[in-house]
C-alpha cells in the first residue's frame, strides 16, 4: 500500500532531514557560502526554524491573530474574505464533510477553476487530512475520469460549467448513474468505483445526485465543531495533504503527492524570502498548478497577507484591473501573462506602477525580456524561479541576488531555498566540477512523498539517499546559481502548461486512418512553445484533412494539447538507427512556415 510505504520513505528521509538540520542550525544562517564553490554542490544554511503543523492548523493560528484583515479577494465572483469569515466557511465545510464519513488519507477530487470554493477545500481538506486532488478544469470525461481513478478518489467537487466548457454535462456521461442518485445513501458508478459523494458549487444549479456546496457551508455551521477540533487534531503533520498531477515520458500522469510539513514549511521560506513584497499578491495563475498553491494561495496560511485573485480562468484585462484596483504590489505567472499585459492594447488604461515584484516561472525565459518587463509594465524588479510539481514549485529563486545584481537576478534561475540541496549532476550522480553541464538533482523537506500507488516511477524520480533528478539540464556557477540549459524530457511547456507527446501521439493513432504520429513543439512568441505533429497515414486509408484530426481530439484531449499545426508525411527523419529527431521534425516545421509567411 501507498501509506505504507510512505511511512517507511518518510522515516529514512526524515533521519536525515534531522541531521542535515542539526548541521545547517550550527552554519551561519548567511544564504553566502564560506567560499567559492568549485564543485556544483550547493546547500541554503539558514537559522529559520521547522514547522510541525498542518496546514490548517497554521492558518488557524494566523487567522486568530488578524480575524478582521482581508486575506482573500475573488474578483470575479465579487467575494472579499477577511481571515474570520473565511475561516468560518472552511470551518462549515469540514464539518459537513466530516459528517458524510470522510475519514483521513481519502482523496477529494477538486475539479474547479479559481474559485474560492476551491481554496476552501484546501484548508477543509487538511483539516480533516484529506488529499486534496487538484485536476485541471479543462479536461474532458477520460481525462478526468483517469485522474479520479488514478488514486481512488472518494469526493468530487465540480461547477456546472467552466466558461464553455460543460463541466457537469461531461461528468454525467461518464457517471449516468448520478441523476437517479438520492445524496441520503453514498453514490454507486460503474466507471467511478470509489466516489461516494459530488458536490456542486453553483447553488443555482441543482442537479440529482450532488450536494450543494453553499447548503454544505450553512449546514456544517450550525453543526457542533468538537468533533471536527478532535480531527483536526489527529492530523499528522508528515501526512500527505495535495496531489497535483504530472507525466513523464510515458505520456501518463503521476500523481505527485505532497506532505502538510513539506508545503507548509516551504510557505514559510518563501515568506521569509519574498514576503515585504507580498503584501497584496496578484495571482491569475491555476489552482491546478502547484505554483499558483505555493506561491499564491497558501501565504496566508503562514502571514498577514491579501492575495487576489482577479478570474477564474486567465485573463489579460482582469488582471491588469486587479492590479490596478487593489494597488497589487507583486504579480506571480507564467511568461504568458506577462507577454499579454505587455502586448495589450489597453496597457495604458491601467495604472500597474504599484508592483514591488514579479516572479515568473513554468518555462525560463532570456534576461532580456526581464529587463523589458521591467521597463515597461513596469515592475520595480523581476525574478526567475524554478522548480518542479514533485518539489513543491519553487526550488530556487533569482531574487537571492536581491537588487544589487540584477545581472543573476534576472540570467539565472537563482539560488536553492533555505533549508534545501542542490547539486548538478553527472550521469552517476556525482556532482560535476563548477561551470560544467549536468542533471538538477534537489534534496530537502518539500520533496514529495512519492507517486501515488507508483513505487516504480517513485524509484525513478527519487534517489534512496532523497534526491530528487529534475531531468533538467543546467550548470552552477561558483556560488550557487543555477543557470538553465535544456529539458532531458520531451515536454512542451505551452503557456505554461506541461504538455507531453506521448499522450497526444498515443490519442492520435486511435484514429482509424493515423499510422503513426510524432509531436513536437516549434518556438512561440505567445505561448513559448506550440504543439505540433506530423502523421503518416495508413495505406489506402479513408481521406483524412486536418480539420478531422482536429475534430477527432476535441472530445479525447484538453484545447490546449490539440497541436496548431498538423501535417501529412509520407516519413520522418530519424537517425540511422532508426531513431525519430524530433529536433529536426521542428526545425523543418520552422522552416516551412517562414517560406509559407514569406510568400504572403
């Protein structure tokens, strides 16, 4: 079982968690190594103290220190939350929850854009130690359908629609048996084994079979809060509190599960770090990303913070409103979101002179356009971050050159967090000599627990020392900066958002006239990267244009994952081994539609 080989994951790496902090409390808590590095090891010494809370129990703490402060905004559901009255919602919640049977280590399903209900569950979830399953709001019926699978999930809560995307239509079909549900008994389906229990946000919208979100919260607050207090007490802290999903290379997701201490202590680094310019956050990116949970919702948690949230989905002119109205004074995202704001016709109409500090991440970007960024937004100062889903988001920062060296500020994608290893890496794990290219290995308390129900990928992705191997490429200079070089993995980072080939090439040859396919991604002003495929057909198939390929995938794959240009080939150029480049099936794409442009 999961759980308990976690415990035994848990207890070796905590022996040794234990020890190198014994070691780094001795160290000067300077982020400023003795001397220069000449090998490409590097570990954050710091003085900040560990954590041995929950979640919740944390924000509890906080909330009771400034009921009357204003945590959360929602713009576009028009909702403020002071920590008091938020607090009063997730309190209503868990404890409806909890009368259902929810019992800890279940996993709750959390199908939702930006909403506040979707914070909620973050704090109800670890109050009552549920996993919270974040899934994004644009898949379709298999999509979701595997992730709730994937881990057992006993709980969904969904809205009716997201924009134009029919969110409950597509659940009924893949649970029809929810119309004719009575919520007085747990649910039965036949393509969902383990839910027991839907939950609708919209009260607006009834539906047969779910549970009314709002009715839960009135309900769960009349209710006695003893029983909950005792639960929430149960909670271990080294218990697993999220699970955001990832793929690899076989084109599957993983379900990347975290702890309470890990994301919780990582939280409080952060706001050590970056907190004197969180003091009003703009957060536009998805809740489904860990970045967004990191580095967005759960600074509250730990500290007198505001974060706002200007839509359920991203949006250029909201955000800018958001920042305008609510004097943000930093701004986190994806290059995406800053490329829009900087491109927008509208710019001008918005006073965004109140941001501190950006930090962007997902994919690394050129110094340059930092610098542009700055210049024009304009934003007082802009950093990289970097970091991976199975670490928590955010493993270094660029801001730890702070403003006397805008030069690694901004070219590198920084330094480790307090309290973590990093180490470039030869193929044997060996750190290699400074200045040299090899693997980002990290080691430290964010690290995820593991896969869920995966011990081989697990075993993959997690050293038996606790490393981490990122499969990402870069060299460290001679005081722990990092600096990107390239992605060992195939994966394309589309706004973004990670998109993996195999997936797609795998949904692709399920067309009856699709031979075999490759995808690959081509440069993209907008997005970063833009997905692509080249497919060559069965012989003497039916006809078959673009637009069927395209029709074809709308039902089987998010928007996001439909590649932009598809072609027709008779072969692909591969190595004499018979191995495909992708690299040159890009470059010719490139190539072919600057000729294509050009004759325009």
């Amino acid at each position: 079982m999961f759980i308990a080989n976690t415990k035994r994951f848990l207890t070796h790496q905590q022996a040794s968690w234990i020890v190198l902090h014994l070691k780094l409390r001795q160290a000067s808590s300077s982020a400023v190594p003795p001397a220069k590095l000449t090998s490409s090891y590097f570990h954050h010494s710091s003085s900040l103290p560990f954590v041995y809370k929950t979640i919740s129990q944390n924000f509890d703490e906080t909330a009771a220190k400034y009921p009357d402060h204003e945590c959360y905004v929602f713009s576009s559901e028009q909702k403020r939350y002071t920590f008091k009255s938020f607090k009063e919602e997730v309190d209503g919640l868990a404890a409806s929850l909890l009368e259902l049977g929810f019992e800890k280590n279940d996993r709750f399903a959390v199908w939702l854009p930006n909403t506040s209900q979707n914070v909620a569950m973050t704090y109800a979830a670890s109050k009552l130690g549920l996993i919270k399953v974040n899934i994004n709001p644009a898949y379709v019926g298999r999509e979701l359908e595997y992730c709730i699978n994937k881990v057992g999930c006993k709980g969904l809560i969904l809205p009716p629609s997201v924009k134009v995307i029919p969110s409950l239509d597509l659940f009924r079909k893949v649970v029809p048996e929810l119309d004719s549900h009575s919520t007085s008994r747990e649910l039965s389906s036949k393509a969902l084994p383990t839910l027991k229990h839907v939950i609708l946000i919209d009260s607006g919208s009834k539906s047969g079979g779910t549970h009314s979100y709002d009715d839960l919260v009135k309900r769960g607050s009349k209710l006695s809060h003893k029983t909950l207090e005792e639960r929430q007490a149960t909670v271990n802290p080294d218990s697993a509190a999220a699970i955001f999903y990832t793929s690899g290379t076989t084109g599957q997701p993983k379900a990347a599960t975290l702890s309470n201490f890990g994301m919780l202590n990582l939280v409080h680094a952060q706001w050590e770090h970056l907190g004197q310019f969180f003091t009003r956050l703009c957060v536009p990116i998805p809740m489904f990303h860990m970045f967004s949970e990191i580095v967005g919702v759960l600074n509250v948690a730990v500290a007198k913070a505001k974060v706002i949230f200007p839509a359920i989905l991203p949006d250029t002119v909201s955000t800018m409103e958001s920042i305008h109205k609510e004097k943000c004074t930093a701004l986190i995202g994806a290059p995406i979101i800053f490329r829009d704001i900087l491109t927008h016709p509208d710019k001008s109409k918005y006073d965004l002179s109140s941001l501190e500090f950006s930090a962007i991440g997902a994919s690394p970007m050129h110094s340059s356009f930092l610098s542009q960024l700055e210049k024009e937004i304009p934003v007082k100062r802009i950093a990289q971050g970097y970091g991976l889903t199975e670490n928590c988001a955010i493993l270094t920062s660029g801001m730890w050159a702070g403003d006397s060296d805008p030069k690694r500020r901004q070219g590198s994608l920084g330094r480790c967090m307090q309290r973590l290893e990093v180490k470039v890496a030869d193929e044997n794990g060996n750190a290699v000599p400074i200045g040299e290219q090899g693997e980002i290995w990290a080691r430290g308390y964010p690290i995820m627990m593991g896969y869920y129900n995966d011990p081989e990928k697990t075993k993959e992705a997690l050293t038996p020392s606790g490393w981490l191997r990122t499969g990402d490429e870069a060299k460290m200079d001679e005081d722990g900066y990092l600096y990107y070089v390239g992605r060992q993995k195939e994966m394309i980072i589309r706004g973004g958002i990670n998109i993996y080939p195999v997936e797609i090439e795998n949904t692709l040859i399920e067309h009856p006239s699709v031979a075999e396919a490759q995808v690959f991604s081509i440069p993209d002003e907008r997005y970063g990267e833009e997905v692509c495929t080249w497919i060559k057909l069965k012989p003497n198939a039916p006809a078959c244009t673009v637009n069927d390929i395209t029709k074809f995938l709308t039902d089987k794959l998010a928007f996001f994952k439909i590649p932009k240009h598809i072609r027709f080939v008779d072969k692909f150029i591969m190595t004499p081994t018979g191995k495909v480049q992708k690299f040159k099936l890009s470059e010719a794409m490139v190539a072919e539609l600057k000729e294509t442009k050009s004759k325009k």
